[in-house]
C-alpha cells in the first residue's frame, strides 16, 4: 500500500497466505490478509480476520477494530481507531522503524481515502497527501 503496488501485493499475500494452513490462526497473517482483503474490497473476510488478530493485544486490537469500521464503511468508528492507532504511535519512546511515523494509520487512511472515508487525522506522525 505504501509502495503504491497495492493491488499487486494484496494479490500475493493472498496467493501466498489464503490456503496456508499455519496462517489460518496466526493474528500476524490474518492482519496481512485483512490489508489484502480491503484492498481487494472483500470486506466479508475482513472481520473474521480482524477476529483472529484480536487476542494479539492492544495494537492489534486498534488495528482490528479501524479495520472493521472500513470494511463496514462506518466512518465514525474509523476515524475513532484511527485516533487511538495515532495515539498509541506518539506515546511510543521508540519505532520499529526508527522513524517517528504512524505507518499502520498511514496505511489504513490510504485505504480510507479510496473508499471516501479519510478521517483527515492531522499528526506528523500521519503525514498523508
């Protein structure tokens, strides 16, 4: 999604992961094929996905619960996730990336933003077009 091949990809984590039966309940995989199915507009997968990412705690659960909104097009559910996922990433002392940067809010407004359901989150941490 952040490499603008958002298409392509969704198509090979799903090629990739959709009939691995290890992925079936790992919360890691089901987060890559939620991504995969918003991106491919099949939002019936997404909430059972977002189900099995749930018990992976609490930035899975954000993550699981803005993803539900989209698939679900409730754009005030979302944009209420979104806060919580921008919010999680400012109190953070250091990222994985090493960069201070909201790359799952980032994401997830890319794909909001397809659907007409940008939140508008204004953070640098979130620094979308």
């Amino acid at each position: 999604m952040l490499g603008g091949q958002a298409a392509s990809a969704a198509t090979e984590v799903r090629a990739a992961l959709g009939d691995d039966p290890d992925a079936g309940g790992s919360p890691v995989a089901s987060y890559a094929l939620a991504v995969a199915a918003l991106i491919a507009e099949d939002d019936a997968a997404v909430a059972q996905l977002a189900d099995v990412m749930d018990p992976r705690g609490e930035a899975f659960e954000r993550t699981a619960t803005a993803m539900r909104a989209l698939a679900a097009r409730d754009a005030d559910a979302y944009a209420s996730a979104l806060a919580a996922i921008e919010a999680d990433f400012a109190a953070r002392d250091e990222h994985l990336t090493g960069v201070a940067i909201a790359d799952t809010a980032i994401m997830l407004e890319l794909i909001a933003a397809e659907r007409g359901l940008a939140a508008g989150l204004e953070s640098p941490l979130v620094p979308v077009p």
